[in-house]
C-alpha cells in the first residue's frame, strides 16, 4: 500500500548541534527527489508551530548547507506548547497551546512530523504522537549520552574540537612543565572527555561516572615530575565530581541576592593541585565552541543516513519510532522509550581499559 | 599461566597510513606499563629483520608521537625475505634469507611480533608464523579494503582531508559553473569515494565497483545545468572504470621505449565531459597527501585500540591472528583469512541507497 | 563636495580566488551602511553586463559570505566585451559589444563601477574607463604576482593549503625514505613555492625564476642521502623549468591529433631523480584546491580592507585607481599601470637568502 | 674582518608561543650550515643558564620542529638572576645569582647568546648586556603590542584561533538568536580582538583602548534585533573596561583569605545584557589555546626570518639588538628601547575605521 503522506513538516528543538543541516538536508532531498512529497519547515523548534512560522523547503534551500554549522531553520530549547508562556491582561502566565499548533499542522495539511532534537524535544514529541501526530525523531546530542543508539551526530566534531585543543595546550604544558587542565562538556556523561582524552592522550581523565580523589590526581600528576615528565594533561567532564561531594563552584555577588556560576570542576580542581603539589596549574574550559561549526565527516555521514532514514521510515509506515544506530546499521526504536533514560560510560568500558593499560589516570 | 613472553618485537610495513605511531605507542605502553614487557622496535619493516637493525623502544620514544604522522620506525613496502636481493660476485640476484631473519630474532631474544602492515606484509608474517614465530597482525590500509574488519585505522583521515578537497572545490566549480573533478585513491574499492564524496555532497560518485558509463554521466551533469546549477562535483575513485573497458591512461615518450603513467581515469574523464557536453571541467588529483600527516580523532583511537588488543592478545596467549574491528567491537580473526581477499562496496550498501535517493549518481 | 555617486556596480572576473566574498561585503556593507549607496551586484563578470544579469545587494546578501569562498556574483575568466562571441546567421563570431554594456550601465543608472580581477579583468576595466565609465580596481591573484601591491588575497590561503600538504606529504617520505615532490601554482611566479616552500621547510624549492639543473638537484637528494637523511621533500613552481631548456610534458594520444597535457613539471622531475639517483621518488600535483574554500585570517582582513578602500576611494573621488597595499599600508595606483606587469621573486629577496643559510637548494 | 663567534647559547623565556621551535631551528640551521659555529641550548629559559643545564644543539635536534608548538628547551616565565630564589639554612631568599651565570657561561666558552622572550626576558637580557654578554635578543608576545616591531611571530596564530572559534560560535549564536561573547587573550592591547573579530565578522569588538558604555553594547544588540538580525557576535578584549570603571571579576571563597579569580569581563558583560535587554547570552573564554600548538604558515616564515636576522646579525656584529620588522622589511632596535613601552592600537588605526564604516560597534 502506498503511503498516503503528501506533505511533512520539520523541525530542529535543543541547543546547537555539528550536523543539524546535513539531517534537514536529507530529509528534504529524499521528500523531493525520491518521494514527490513537500517539506514545510517549522522555524525555531516548536515555537514555530505555536506562531505559525512556516516555510516551504525546496532543493534550493537545501543546496550548500551540508557543511554548515548550527540549523538553518533555528532552534529553541525552551519551548513547551503545554506549558507556552503568553500574555494575558497584563501580565505573563502558562497555558497549554496544543490546539493551536494542531490547527496550524491542519492548515498547513502536514501528514507527519520529522523531528530532530534531545530529551526535551522528544518529550514534547511524544505528546504529539498521543495528539496523533505521527512523530518520527532523530537525536540529537553532542554529549553522546542518548540509550538505545551507539552514537550520535555531533559527537564526533566535539571530540575533534576537544581534541584540537587538548593537542594544543600539550605544547604549552611540555613547555613550561605545568598541568594543563581543559574541562569539556557532557552534562553527566563522560564520553566526550574519554574520547577526546585518548585521543589526544591525555595523563588524566575525569568522568562524571567515576567519582575523583583529588588525592590520586595530585599523585599521578608528582608521580609523573618524579619520572622527568615535567607536565600533565587533565581532560576533564564537566559533570566530574569528587568523591563524596559536590564541586563548589558558585560565588557569592555583593551586589546580587544570587549566587553566579562563574567557574566549573576545572577551576576548582586546579587550584586544589596547585595548593597540594605546589605545581603551577592552568585551565581552560572549552564552552560553547564544541557545539558550533562544520560537522566533521563523521557527523555529516551519520546526520544524512539518520535524515534518509527518518524519511524512509515514514514511507515504510514507521509510526512514532526514533532513529538510532545500533553497530553500524542504522535502526529505529519506540520513541518514547529513550526518555529520561541517560546512556553513561560504563566503568568496565573497553576504552577505558585501553586507557588504564597505557598509564591513563581516572581519580579513582 | 602466565605468559612467558618477555620481550616483543614490532614492525610497520607498507605504504603510509595515519595512526602507525598510535598503534606503535599503543603497543609499547601497554607492554611497558602494564605487562613489564621489553619492546624492540625493527626498523623498515621485514628490511630491519634482515639487516638486524633493531632499538629498544622505551617510554620516551613513544611519547607525543600519538599525533605524529608517518611511522617512527620506518617502512618499506618491498622486502621479502624470501626473495630478497643480494649482492652476490658482482651481480644481484634473489635469496631466502629467512633464516637470517630467525637468527636476529634469536639473538635479540624476542618472543613474538607485532606486524603491522597490509595484504603483503601480512603475508610475510604468515611466512614467519610457519617458522614458529608467534605473529599478532594489526591491519593497515587507509583503502579500508579489509575482508574481516569493518574499518580500518587510516581510512577515516583519507576520508577527511578528500573531504575538505571536495568542499574547496565546490566553491570554484560554484563560481565558475564547471564539472570539477577530484580524483581520491582506493585502488579497487569505493570505499574512500563513497564516504568522502557523500560527505562532501558529491553529485557524482565513481567507484570501482560499478563501471561508469560517461553518458550517464554527461546526461547527469547537463540535466543540473537545466534545472539551473551550473557546476557539478564529481568524486572519483582511482579504480573506477568504464563500462565494458580499461582507461586509456598511459603516454607513449618518444624518448623511452616504456610508457609512463602521467594520466589518471580523472583526467580521461574530463576530457571526455569536455568533447560531450562543452562544459568546462577540470581535475584535481589528490594523491599522496591522502595518506600522511596528522590522524583524525577516530583513527587515534581505532589505532590505538588495535595496539592496545595486539598486545593484550599476546599476553592472554593468541597465536597469529590479525586485530579487526567488527560492529564497535575489537575481535580478532586468523592471520591467514585475509590473504587475497578484498572487501569491496556491494552494490546494495546502505551509504549507497541513501546517495541515490539524495540524488547522487553513479554513472549507471 | 560631496560625491554624486548613488548607485555602484560590482562584478568579479578571473579565476576563483579566497577572498572575492569578503571584497564584495565589505564594498556592499561600506555602500550600504556608511554612505547610503545602492549596489548592484553583475553576474559572471563582465559576461554578466553583456547580457544585463544584474541584481540589487542588500545587507542580508552579503551576511555570512565572510568565510565562504568562491564568489557570490559568479565569475568568468574568458569574456571581453570587445572581442565577444555572439551567433550570427547560424554561426558564430566576434563582435564588440561595448555599446550594449554602457546601455544596460545607463540603464541601471550605474555611476561607477568596482571591479575585482586580474590581469585580463583589469584590461577589461580599463577599456570601459576610455568610455568615460569610472572603475575602481581590486587586485586578485592567489600567485601574489602583481606589480605596484607587495600582496594580494588569496596568496594567504594558497600558501596554507600548499603548507599543510607539504606537512602531510613530509611524514609519508620520512617514512619511505623517498624523495617527494609538491607541485604548486604560481604561473611565472614563485611566490607561493618559495613561501609555502620555507613554511614547511622543503629542502629544495624550484622557482620558474631560476631555471635549474637536474643535476644539482639530484646531488642535493643524495647529499642528504648521505647525511643519514633518507628523504627530500621538493616544492616545485608549475613554472619551473630546467636551465636552458623547457619541460617536455605533452603526450600524444593515439586517438586524437592533438597533444594532450596530463602531467606537468613535477612528473618530468620525478622521472629524472628516479633514473638518476635510483631513489623512489612521488608527485603530488595540488590544482585547484590551491583557489577555493574558506580564506584564512590575514585573506579576510585583506580582502575587507581593499573592498572598503575602494568603496572609500570612489566616494572621494578617485578615478580608475586601483587598490593596492604598500608595506602595511592601503594605497591606490593608476588602473592602467599594472597592465601586462608582472612582479617576481628578485634572486636577492631576503626571504631567498633566508632559505639559502639554513640549507634550503634551489636547484641553481 | 670575520667574527670572533665560535659558540653561541640560545634560550626562551616567558611563555608559550607559536613559533619558538621555528626561531630555534632557523638560529642553529643558520649557525651550523652557514657559519659553522656550534649552538648550546640552554634549557627552561635564564633558569638554566643559573643551573647549569645546557646542551649543545645538533641538526638532528633541530628537524621536523618547524611545526611543532611549544619551545624544544622550555621555558620559564619567573626566572631573573637578579633575584632568584636560593634555599638557605632551611628557608629560601633571593639573591643575585648573576656571577654563577657568568662562570657557567664562560666554561661553555659561549661568545653571545640569542635570548627569544619578552619584556621580562629582554629585561634580563639586558642585565647581561651590561655585564658585557652580547646578546641579540627575538621579540615573542602573541598579543603584537610590542613598541617597536610592526609584528612579532605567535599572532597569527592566536588570530586563527581566535577567528575559528567565532567562526564556530557564530553558527550558535545564529541558531539559537542569541547574543554570544568570546573573550580573547591581549592584555592591555587589543589587537587580538581586532583582527580576529574583523576577520570574523564580529559585530561588537571591546579593546582595552576604548572604555566600553554597556548601553551602547546593549543597544546595538538590540538594534540588530529589530532589523531582523536575531543574533550578536561579541569578541572582546580580556583587558577590556567599562568606561570609568573596573571590571570586578574577583570572588571570595569561603575557605580561602584570599579572592580568587573565576571569571572575567565576557562573563560580566553576559550578565548585564542579560539584564537589561533580556536576550540570552553566553560567554566562553578560550585561554591557552591561544598560545599552543603549530603555528600558521605566517608565523612560521616570520619566526624563521626572526632567527635568521639574529644569528645574521650576531656575525655582522650588531651588539645588543632587537630583531623586529617594520613595514615587510626585517631590521634591528636597541635591546633596551622597548622595555616597558608597549604598542596599544591607536583610536584611529585604519582598520577600525573599515570595521566602524561596515556597521561594527566598539562600545564607544
């Protein structure tokens, strides 16, 4: 049986992602070349549908942006239209929305919906799907950390970025036999500092899984001036904590009742080794500059078979599923199944062993 | 029991490949960190074992190399120490000079070998297996051409820099509304073509695989020019070839009784494009640059796991095998399987359905 | 006084070169944004004025073109309006077209014109000058070969690329114990082997203004040879020829009666060192990724200085200049003075001796 | 009459930046190939000359560094033997320890010394200077505010970094219709947030040199807001100030008597447009990564000439002289000229007019 869908719209939900292009990119060039079908793309996320920003896709606007950071069709990471913020004589309360965004998927005749985005994201997806809407995701994370697929788009454009720097500040270090510190991101999954750390052969990996004794750092970091390395490496998650505790990482504004983030593990961990060995320490925390720019190869594969396989699965009649990728073969699982469900870097993971055997330090 | 090896030796043999110095630092961490093994690194491949050059590698060698491209130790993609050329009364001729070869490794007393190499040197170890030396094979080839591996160390950095050669030349063809040609290498598989060139947006991709028929490919390229683009991007293998035919490639020197190759299926290509269509076309030949320099992330950490599963492997009491990755995981096969046997695209690869119904052509 | 200028034309003609986007935004956000012009954008080059393909910038057309390269506007590097092909009775043939370029300039209420090319482009330009058109030129050529400017954009980015192929290619001929020769453009000029050359630290750079002896480049590679340094790298100028003599590089095809170019000094090089030294020896020909991609830093900052300088130029009443730099300064020349006037590597140019003192051969 | 130089010393002081290697391969090269003298290197900066830890430089200690980050002898950036600190009788003091280096100096019979720092390490030079060591001394700052020299080596390199990661962050910034600051390295100059934020595109540049008025940063913030532009790219200064005004950057930690410094001036301008326009912003800081790693083609050349004209210099007998370049001609200073004087950008430096003629706002 013919699929009956004519017309699918496409959104791009969380924050900045290496690749999101390239999934557009296939997605809408499968619709139009493949299938006759046309794309509407919803502007910002599910903001978009609330406020009715639609636009028609042609092969035009898909034309050129396989190597172009950030979403062509822009993002949000906010927007619930369960719990939408209007404007109501005077001042600001939340209501629930859905209706208008179903009226606007009615208007515009879209048939199903591609959605690419994180946790959030596929939350508020799924509250489509029970609308009736059929909901076809592709994940979207940097920090790798999804159950259910073995790798994510992004990922690997952050570890090159991470990796890019680690190699980096190595110079620096072996020059003046001081311990470099980059903290990189992950939220509470230490994939990205375990990959770009053996990549770039880091001394020292911190991981949100594996909890750190500052002591065994101070340790490893002596351990290795007494052998004539004059100079560590620390890659550490941003999400690494020490044992039995919480970083402190807040500061106390005079002029503010609240307390402002203003440094991370990094800075703490750093002026923890610096008081303990009497080693000059430094630290650079890599931001944002992780989640933006060309995808890498790797990412640029991986977000056009995640894009033409959504696509395809909606012709096939996949109904609520979400793209993974299990090994090397690209598959689909329900998409309500990867909620709030965080894939964490085992402590018996091979690479981790790899790591230790070749003198690698986890804290622990 | 415990293993009784002691000391361990390790060779690179073949052509270039990025993440030789990952595989060789990998391994003679592992064996001196972990194991309290000694490592002799033999210098050129089988000509080392020959010529009895060999050094003890300590930890300093193989610190900052992981970045590195090229191998410390030095290749050769010739010797055969069963036929190898000795002078001999005046003349050269060919001997087996393995028993010269045994002795070395007797002197030195080294217990096993870590080879490191392609199809030919894998063969030579196999030579040296039936002499009782136990031989741990890590796979080489930045063609990715390997029966038994899903992916090979090497491949991923090829893939990258005829990437970032296919996006430079899109901006030219762009703004000159020409075919532009990027031939990338492979010998008899697509691989390195298929990857790049759908990483890249290629519009047209020719592998060996599937001999191309150059009216398909003027047709493809003068159908974009009527739907309004005026340039094309055509990533070829090195390989590829014509339906039913050879590439005419070599030039008759009226000063040398021997043809020279000067030309590749590229340039052929082109000229043919030129004298069908009128469309201007040019050729770029990547060449060597693909297999040197700096590894990206996943070929440090593909490398890097090999070594680190060469070594482990020997210790838990393999006997000739060869390190292979399959799905995600690192597994080992026999040495001798994979003489003689290529792995080539299949015509029904996923990566390739994808790049047809994104619009891709192959030229059939 | 101020200018009666209202609305400018720009095009770009010439080869593809990094940095032509950044001209064109800087031109059009100086037009726009400081002196309420209008700008029209001409499509291809002067091809573009001809057929009166013309279109309106606004800001929004030249937002992010900053790192992209190629050029917006097209280019074409063949049309001059006084020699163009137009079909006529069923054939072609020349005619100049100048009158139908001043009606479609009249028409567009065009008041002066930015040009950004070439040699070939600037002859153009300077023709519409004696036809009372004012134009201001912006100098273009990645061979940074221009008389009356010490640089261009484009060299920049044209020597990075050279320079990470010379750093990749280094690590495949160390390995191999082979000499490798890197054949970069330039035309008749050496500046990008030289600079790309002693970047990298090639051990013998050819130039097309010093003719060399095969001879003293073989001795340079055993030279080394003997100094236990198994490998040379070659970065050789396209122009480069032998003392005496020119490169012999056509072939004849056996199937057309025209010679065929399909290799190039560094093949012809190549040949020689192997018959004559016996040393394996690779070439890698870079084309055309030389011109296309993303400019580096100092191309962006050039290109955005010479745009903005001839916007500025016009509006004080320059006539027919042409934007050049001078030491670190931005200053202008007359348009028809650079005509036919090539600027190259003086054989004392400080940068030579440089090269000469730390061991660097060129051939001579 | 030829130069009574048979030995020189060669060290590098203060802190890590792109380009050393490439001084150090140029100074001995040259010494070695041209001049035969010999070269001892002495390690970790004047800290070296006081302990005696020197060893003579081959041509072999000196290949393959061209590319390579960071300083081969180490660096110190505290060391003065003016004032070093000695232990004595169980606790430590300063002393003048010049007399050991003088005596370490003359048993290595080293008749000059080519000293590759900055105003701290030319400071000591010059100390040496008048105990009569002729020292030839290669400015080194990636921050380009030297008095002086119209460049120096390492600043090209930061330049790149810096733009890279703007170039990342703007894809982000984009997507997300955010404002995002990057705060780059420069001390009390400004060049750095200069050319890489023209290089970038940045839309707010904040340097040192002009004290910024938060409402005027708001308010183009918000301006770009109403004309559709949904994103702001800040690049700005670490030196940058308000006007009138410090930035207060400290926290006090409760453990700790002592403020600590977690954040800088990015993180505090984010929370004032926070603030007062309600548009989200972020800040990341890029730090060391701007001082590591290989450096630019650009840097390469100029740090190759540097050491050049300083052992050139040395043998024509120039005495106490600062290599620097002006214009694109490399010449010398009196070593003493440039202590304390440090090279701003001047409010009226023509590229802030480019920048300020196409729509960038400094704050003022």
């Amino acid at each position: 049986m013919p699929s009956s869908i004519k017309r699918i719209g496409i959104l791009t939900g969380g924050g900045d992602c290496p690749g999101l292009n390239a999934v557009i990119r296939a997605v809408t060039k499968t619709a139009l070349h493949r299938h006759g079908l046309e794309v509407m793309g919803i502007e910002d996320g599910f903001q978009g549908l609330v406020q009715n920003r639609l636009r028609q896709l042609h092969n035009e606007d898909v034309s050129n942006i396989l190597t172009l950071g950030g979403t062509i069709l822009g993002t949000n990471n906010k927007c619930d239209p369960r719990n939408y913020v209007v404007a109501r004589n005077g001042h600001t309360e939340k209501a629930d929305v859905t209706d208008r965004c179903m009226e606007h998927l009615a208007h515009h005749q879209i048939d199903a919906l591609v959605v690419i985005g994180g946790d959030g994201t596929m939350s508020v997806a799924s509250h489509f799907v029970r609308q009736g809407i059929n909901c076809i995701g592709v994940p979207k994370t940097i920090d790798n950390d999804l159950e259910g697929t073995d790798v994510t788009f992004g990922f690997a454009t952050a570890c090159m970025i991470a990796s890019e720097a680690l190699d980096r500040i190595h110079t620096t270090a072996a020059s003046h036999h001081r311990a470099m510190i980059v903290e990189v991101m992950g939220r509470n999954a230490g994939w990205l500092a375990l990959q770009s750390g053996v990549a770039s052969g880091a001394d020292i990996i911190l991981l949100p899984e594996i909890p750190y004794d500052i002591h065994k750092i101070c340790q490893a970091v002596t351990d290795r001036s007494r052998h004539g390395k004059r100079f560590s490496i620390i890659c550490v998650s941003e999400g690494a904590k020490p044992v039995g505790g919480k970083v402190v990482v807040d500061r106390v504004d005079p002029n503010s009742p609240d307390p402002i983030r203003l440094g991370g593990v990094g800075k703490v961990i750093a002026t923890q080794i610096e008081e303990l060995t009497g080693i000059e320490t430094r630290t650079t925390v890599l931001g944002h500059v992780q989640r933006g720019g060309t995808p890498v190869v790797e990412d640029r594969i991986l977000a056009t078979q995640f894009g033409h396989a959504a696509l395809d699965g909606l012709m096939r009649g996949l109904q609520s599923r979400l793209i993974v990728m299990k090994g090397r073969t690209v598959s689909d699982i329900d998409l309500l199944d990867v909620a709030d469900k965080q894939r964490l870097v085992k402590l018996d993971h091979p690479l981790m062993q790899v790591a230790r055997d070749l003198g690698t330090t986890f804290g622990d």
